[in-house]
C-alpha cells in the first residue's frame, strides 16, 4: 500500500510543480510517520523515501534505535521544552519552533553540546485558538531575538493550516506565510536569510507546492488513516 500511495503522491507532486513552473527538486516530501511502525518506514525507505516526520520526541528516539540507517528525521510536533535535550543531534530540523523560550531552551541544550539547531518558526497564519504557533504580527520580532542565538540557524517558516474541505480555502494561508517569508527577508535581518517553507499535508500540499512549499509534510496520503489509542 505504502509503495503505490507514493507514487499517486509523487505523480501530484510533479503535476502541481508543472503548473507552478517549479522544478521537482524545489520540494521535498516529508513522509509523516508518526503512529505508524517502523516496518512501513522501512517499506517507504525500498521507494527511496529518506525523509520522515515524527511529532513526538519518545517515539523518533525508539524508531531511531530500530532502524539505523542514515536518514533525515524531522522534528515537527510541539516540542515541549523538557524534550529539547533528548533530540540534540538527533534530527536534520525541527519544524515547531513556537515561542522564544523553546528557541532559548534549543540555544541552551545545543551550545552544551556545541551542535547548531536547524530551524524552522511555526506560524499560525490562521489564528486558530487551537493551535500552537506564532502570530503573523509577532513573527518578525521573535526571530530578530532568535538570530541572536549562536547555536541555532533559522532556515525557514511553517505552518499548520486549518483543517478544510476544499484545500483552496488554504491557498490564502499559504500564500500569506510565503509573503511574510519574503517580507522578512527583505529586512536584512543579521543571520535571518530563510529559504523554506514548510506548508501542505495531506489534503492541501499541491495548493502548498502552487504557492511556493519547499517541504510538504505527507502522512495519511502515503500510511494510510492514523488510529489513536490513548
Ligand atoms: C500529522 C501531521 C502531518 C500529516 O498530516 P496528514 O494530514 O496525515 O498528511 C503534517 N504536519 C504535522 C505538523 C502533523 O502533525
């Protein structure tokens, strides 16, 4: 299942990159693991998959002693800030980054082992109460302090969008979270010169790659439904 769900996805992919006249190599899939055993990983990995996405520190360090293959593992889950110091060196970047304390806790644990955190700062375009992430307004101040951190480098924006069921109702988000991107940019910021865009999921990440994604962030699409057992 795992095999044929990526290539209907990589078709879609290539698809919404011709429409966009951008190249398939701008864009990267995260292969959104969580929940799921380690034995479907491995199935992506025969498709050449070398990227996934785990949201929940205990689980990526328990899939990380199973399968030990090089892979780059993507941190994108609330990160709570007594988490921080199990995943230094552990993940090629963390895509949550919501507030200046984390970024503060990520210096901190970082610097102790003199390794640079990859980073993205979550943004939550939509203002939606349930969600974690930055406000749009506020982004710009809180990565002017974050850039001041010797231990981590800032590569980028991310964002959860609302939960919809026609996926244009998302372009807006996409959009905007591109537009602030290039906003902040312009401002010529010391150490803040950011390239990607984390944006798209399952339902959304070909309107995501039409407004400029660079990492889209597939999970049901490629595993299947997710089943919760708490
Ligand atoms: C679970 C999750 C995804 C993947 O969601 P799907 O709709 O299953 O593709 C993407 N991003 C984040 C942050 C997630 O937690």
């Amino acid at each position: 299942m795992v095999t044929e769900n990526l290539l209907a996805v990589e078709e879609n992919i290539q698809r919404a990159c011709q429409r966009a006249g951008r190249d398939r190599k701008e864009v990267t899939l995260i292969a959104v693991s969580k929940t799921k055993p380690v034995e479907m990983i491995q199935e992506a990995m025969k498709s050449h998959i070398t990227t996934f996405g785990e949201n929940k520190v205990q689980e990526l360090l328990e899939k990380q002693k199973i399968i030990t293959q090089p892979l780059d593992w993507h941190l994108i889950g609330h990160l709570q800030r007594n988490k921080v110091k199990q995943i230094v060196g552990r993940v090629t970047r963390i895509h949550s980054v919501d507030s200046l304390r984390l970024a503060k806790q990520i210096q901190n644990e970082f610097e102790k082992s003199g390794e640079t955190a990859h980073i993205l700062v979550e943004v939550n375009m939509a203002k939606e109460e349930s969600k974690f992430g930055l406000m749009p307004e506020e982004t710009e101040d809180v990565l002017r302090e974050i850039a001041a951190f010797p231990n981590i480098r800032v590569h980028g924006l991310m964002t959860i969008a609302p939960y919809v069921e026609n996926p244009e109702e998302n372009r807006i988000h996409f959009r905007n979270l591109h537009k602030l991107l290039v906003d902040i940019n312009h401002k010529n910021i010391d150490n803040i010169n950011m390239d990607e865009l984390s944006m798209g999921m399952t339902g959304d990440y070909e309107v995501a790659i039409e407004e400029g994604a660079t990492y889209i962030r597939v999970g049901t699409g490629i595993f299947g439904n997710r089943i919760y057992i708490s």
